[in-house]
C-alpha cells in the first residue's frame, strides 16, 4: 500500500571518489530512518542500494540507484552513484535529476582529484551542496586537513557545523557559527562586532539562505561505518537543502535518467517528474519520438524496495512500464521545466567484441543492445559485412563489468581484443565537396559544401547560404540532420570533429526530389570533400597529477617524456611529497598506473582525466578501416541506402 504523501520532499544525492563511504552511508541513513532492519554491508554483499548481482560480489556501485526515507516529515530521494571514474556518465545522468547534493569526502585521503571534477559538475548543474567528512574514525584521519584542503581546492565559503570527538560528533556553538558567518550577512556582522550572540534560529536561517544562492557551503563529518553523525546528516538535508517542486497543476514534464530491463516487467524508465503528475494507464508523449505512449505499471522507490502506486507527481522519483521506446534522456511532456544537459563525458577506449563461435552473434549483439539501452556510452556498433561488434569504454574496470554481466545476466561468452584509442579527425584545410545524387531515378539532391577547419574542442558547425528558391529549406534542414551519419567516420576511419561546414550551392527538384534524397545525399558530399582535402588525426590527452616521494621524481619524469608527454608543473605538498602535474597521450599511457604502482612501490597516488583531442601525427597514431558501405562506392551505397541489399541485420 502506498504510503501518505508527505508535505516537502528532497531529491538528492550521494556524490564521492570511490571508497569515500557513500554506499555505506546511504544504508545507515536507511536504517536510521526506519526503511530497512539492519543496515547492509557493502563488504558482506549486503548492500540494499546495491541491488544488481555484480555490484553485491564486487563491492563496487556500477549504476545508479535510488532509494527513499522518510525523514522529519519528509521525504528524501536519495540516489547512491557510482564512485569509480569508469562510471562518470551514470553519475553526470543522474546529476541532471537532483535539486541538491552531498558531497562525501574521506577524512584519510582528503580533497582527491576525483572529488575536484565532482565539484565543478555540481557547479556546472548549479545546484546547492553540502559536504559530508566521513571515515573521521580511521587511522590516519585528518579532519582539520581535509576541511582545509575543501577550502583551498573547492571552495573557501566551507561552514563547518559539527565536530568529531571520542568517536561521536557534537554541534559547534552559536558563537562558533556566528564566527564564520559573520562576513556573509550584514546583520550577523554587527552582532559579531559588538560581541552580542546570535539567535540560533537566526544563525540556521541565514545558513540555508546562503546555501540555496551558493554562497555557503554546510560541511559535516562523521564515521557512515559506525553510524556517527549520519542523524545529524540528515537534519541538515532538511535543515538546509531547498525543497523539490511540488506543483502538480502544471503540464507534465519527466526526465528519463535511467533503463534498466527486468525479466518480468519489461523495460523500465526511470523518471524525475518536474511538474505535474501522472497516473497509471496515462498516455504520455515523448518529444524524442514525437508520439504518445501508456503507462502500463507505475512504481516508487520506498526504501530501497520499488512499490505500486496509483500517482506520482512533481518532485517524484518514479519507474514507469509500458514506454518500449524510452531511451535515457527523453522528456516527456514539457521540456522546458527540465534543465539542460551538459556535455557529457565521452568514452575514450574502443573495443572489439570476438565471439567464440559466429553463431554467438545475434545473442550478442541483442544482449549488448540491451546493455546499451543502460549506458548509451556504450555506443554499440555492428557491420555485417566485416562481421565485427565494438563498444565504446571508459576503463578496463567498465569493461570487466560487461564481460560479467554477459555472462551472468545473458550466458554468453566473448573475448575482447585489446583497448583502441578513439581518435578523432579533421580537415587539414579548406575545400570543397560535391555531389549530384539524381540516379537512379526518382531522385535528385545535388549539393556543394565548404570545409573549414575549427579551433579545437569547436566541435561541427553548420550553415546554409543556398537561396531557397534553389534548395528548399525543409531540404536544406535535412543536409544538417544528415551530418551527423555522414561525420561518424571519415578517410581515417574515425569520427570528424571541429569544422566548420558550409552548404554553398546545389539545387531540389519540384518533382524528382524525394523527402530524404538530401539525407542520404549528405554522406557522400562529405566524404568527397574529405578524401579531396584531406584529414589529420586528433588523440586524446590526459591531465594527470602525481603525488610520490622526492626522491621518486626523476624516474617520473622520464617516463612522462619517454610517453611523448609534457610537464606542467612540480612542487612539494605540506606533507612534504613531491605533487608533478602534467600532459600525457592517452595511447602511451594506458599502462602508466601500473607504472607508478611499481615505480612507488605502491605508494605513489595518481589520477587522471581527460584534457583535449590535440593533433597527432599519422605515424604515432592509428587509422583504421571504413566500417559499413563506402559513400564514395557511390552505386553499392545507393542499393544499401535504398533497402536493396537486403536485411543486414544479424542472422
């Protein structure tokens, strides 16, 4: 039975670099609110946010999961994200959801790379956050460290409102508050000159104020592990955090953040509900597809269990069956009550999939579909006619996952040939493209287009000076919906980026022109152009930072210049370790943890994150064969374009 509904609710979210705590803390704020007995463990298998088999047996979060607690007579959604970096893009879907955040941090390793680039997503979503210092009981913790390094690598307007001592947490004093406060209010200034205290009623509404605008941020701490200052999290999360919207008058509007499939129910689209409300057997229209589809079943997170409901409106976190199409990212209903999503992280490993046997294919290829429809990153491709399957990933961790999910979820089992940088492309120069698709008949779109190479991280850009009289603007759109195919790969075999192209001339026919002639036209114009200018190779650059020993250094140093890459800077850290930054190709350093591991005995820390696609010369990269027709096979492209290959599906 569905509970009552509560007065406010919170969508929040437990954001952290792995091993900082967060599953654990999110099964002592379970049991601490009374939606589960015993809180689980993560090392046991336990774990109740943990729900899918390989999460329990490897003690890792690999997709997001929402859970709900009722709390001061509210409710909070809660979604546990995945720590490690392989799974950056669950966290960034599930970011787009949220009204707020809490940030966990370790008190032992303190501010890690990782935790930086959560912060500056969470800026980017601009939504409020409070920071959580947890493991506070662990040898080697610091928590006076740790807030200051939140200070001096985040942000300075930390405000710490609890203290862990004699493995408890006590709340600061109002003047201690006041203190650090003072200079964000004019009122709680004057006071704090005159040596008067402030009301404590004062003291927590000028707090939430400055944490809904972003300019203050609460800052806890803690032991999740032994239940320490979990209660204290979440009168804070009440205390401070805004409330989601609950206008259920308005038009409805949901986001899909997550696909998952079951066995029984089919495929299941998870949805933040923005506005409005909905209920079962509703028809809802999905702006993607441009058609309306019927919630069969409709569920909500209660605890960590999914349970039947009548209704969910704004502010809600629901499940939703009967939506075959749904896909991460498709609004249905109003799209302008969902914010905007940001350039999501993008693999940078391909990988061929070699199936034990040819009959394996269509299992495999369905049973990757599947997993795709969870994680688009994965951007499953299959060509037929070279019989080869690749995935997109973002680490070997990712790719570990997906040799056991196809085993354990699909019985099915693969090998996979060695990780392939992603290079990218572009035009070397100026140029021109052309095309004139008017056979076989009926048909006709002719087109010209001009390259022009872009600065890096430009990205594709578009436009038409065609006079409409000659190519109907309707056609014209269509050449820009056809970019995308027609860039996936170009003479080098990789994906075309950052250029600037221009439809300059051509022409429609009143008669011969089918609707989609500029669609399929568009491919060849552009290979045309390409291959007559020609390309070069963009590899992906890695930022790293590296903290070892002083007298570790030089070994560092050469094999950073031994892997083609650059340094930035070194320095020695106030624990006197010696912290090199730097610039590394992917391609050379796939192997450089591995490296530091042996070369630190261990004890080396490295991170690192994409930078940005730089040239490459061809010799020091990778060019790889067309995968599919060639466009510029221009008859065999028309007949696979036109259906008359036949069904290329696999068989």
């Amino acid at each position: 039975m569905e509970s009552n509904p509560k007065k406010r609710s919170y969508c929040t979210a437990l954001l952290a670099h792995v091993d900082a705590g967060k599953t654990t803390l999110t099964e002592q704020m379970l049991y601490l609110c009374g939606s589960i007995k015993q809180a689980g463990s993560v090392d046991r298998g336990t774990a109740h946010s943990d729900s899918m088999d390989i999460e329990r047996r490897r003690g890792i979060s690999v997709r997001a999961a929402c859970v709900s607690m009722l709390w001061n007579d509210s409710k909070i959604n809660l979604i546990d994200t995945p720590g490690h970096v392989d799974f950056a893009a669950d966290v960034e879907r599930a970011m787009r959801v949220l009204d707020c955040a809490i940030l966990v941090v370790s008190a032992a390793e303190g501010v890690q790379p990782r935790t930086e680039l959560l912060w500056k997503a969470m800026q980017s979503a601009g939504i409020p956050v409070m920071i959580f210092i947890n493991k506070a009981d662990r040898i080697g913790a610091d928590i006076e460290r740790t807030l200051d390094q939140l200070k001096k690598k985040l942000a300075y307007d930390m405000v710490l409102i609890n203290r862990y001592s004699d493995a408890d947490v006590y709340p600061l004093s109002p003047d201690e508050l006041l203190e650090q406060l003072a200079d964000k209010d004019e009122e709680l200034m004057e006071k704090y000159l005159d040596g008067r205290g402030a009301e404590v009623s004062k003291l927590k509404s000028t707090l939430k104020r400055l944490t809904l605008s972003r300019q203050a941020y609460p800052v806890l701490c803690g032991s999740a592990l032994k239940g320490v200052g979990v209660r204290e999290l979440l009168d804070a999360v009440t205390d401070y955090f805004p409330e989601s919207r609950s206008d259920e008058n308005s038009d409805f509007s949901a986001l899909v953040y997550k696909i998952e499939h079951s066995k029984q129910l089919g495929r299941l689209a998870h949805v933040r509900i923005w506005a409005g409300s909905i209920k079962n057997r509703d028809a809802i229209f999905n702006n993607r597809t441009g058609e309306s589809e019927k919630v069969t079943r409709l569920m909500k997170p209660m605890g960590a269990q999914m349970i039947e409901a009548k209704s969910a409106g704004a502010g809600d976190i629901a499940v939703l069956c009967g939506l075959p199409n749904a896909k991460i990212g498709d609004i249905y209903g109003d799209i302008s009550a969902v914010p905007e999503q940001t350039e999501p992280t993008k693999p940078l490993l391909r990988v061929r999939i070699a199936p034990k046997d040819d009959s394996q294919i269509p299992a495999i290829v369905e049973a990757l579909s599947e997993l795709t429809d969870e994680d688009p990153m994965l951007g499953l491709e299959w060509e037929r006619e070279l019989r080869q399957i690749y995935i997109n990933i973002t680490g070997l961790i990712q790719l570990e996952v997906i040799d056991e999910l196809l085993k354990t979820r699909f019985n099915i089992t693969v090998d996979f040939e060695p990780p392939t940088v992603i290079y990218k492309e572009t035009p070397i120069s100026e140029g021109y493209g052309f095309v004139a698709y008017t056979m076989p008949k009926p048909c006709w779109a002719v087109m010209k287009l001009h390259f022009e190479p872009l600065e890096r991280g430009a990205g594709v850009v578009f436009e038409s000076v065609v006079n409409d009289n000659l190519i109907l603007p309707r056609y014209q759109n269509h050449v820009e919906q056809g970019l995308p195919t027609a860039l996936r790969q170009g003479p080098l075999g990789w994906e075309v980026t950052d250029v600037k192209i221009t439809l300059v001339d051509g022409s429609s026919h009143q008669f011969h022109t089918h609707p989609l002639d500029f669609i399929v036209a568009t491919p060849m114009a552009v290979m045309d152009g390409l291959t007559r200018i020609g390309t070069t190779l963009l590899e992906p650059i890695m930022a790293f930072e590296l903290i070892c020993e002083e007298s570790q250094s030089a070994a560092v140093i050469g094999q950073v210049l031994a892997m083609r890459g650059q340094l930035e800077n070194s320095c020695v850290n106030d624990e006197g370790k010696m912290v090199i930054t730097g610039f590394v190709p992917l391609a050379t350093s796939v192997d450089f943890p591995v490296w530091v591991a042996s070369a630190t005995s261990g004890k080396g820390v490295l991170s690192m994150r994409f930078h940005k696609y730089e040239p490459c010369p061809l010799e020091l990269g990778k060019t790889t064969e067309y995968r599919g027709v060639h466009p510029l096979d221009t008859a065999k492209y028309i007949l696979y374009i036109r259906g008359a290959l036949g069904d290329l599906r696999p068989n």
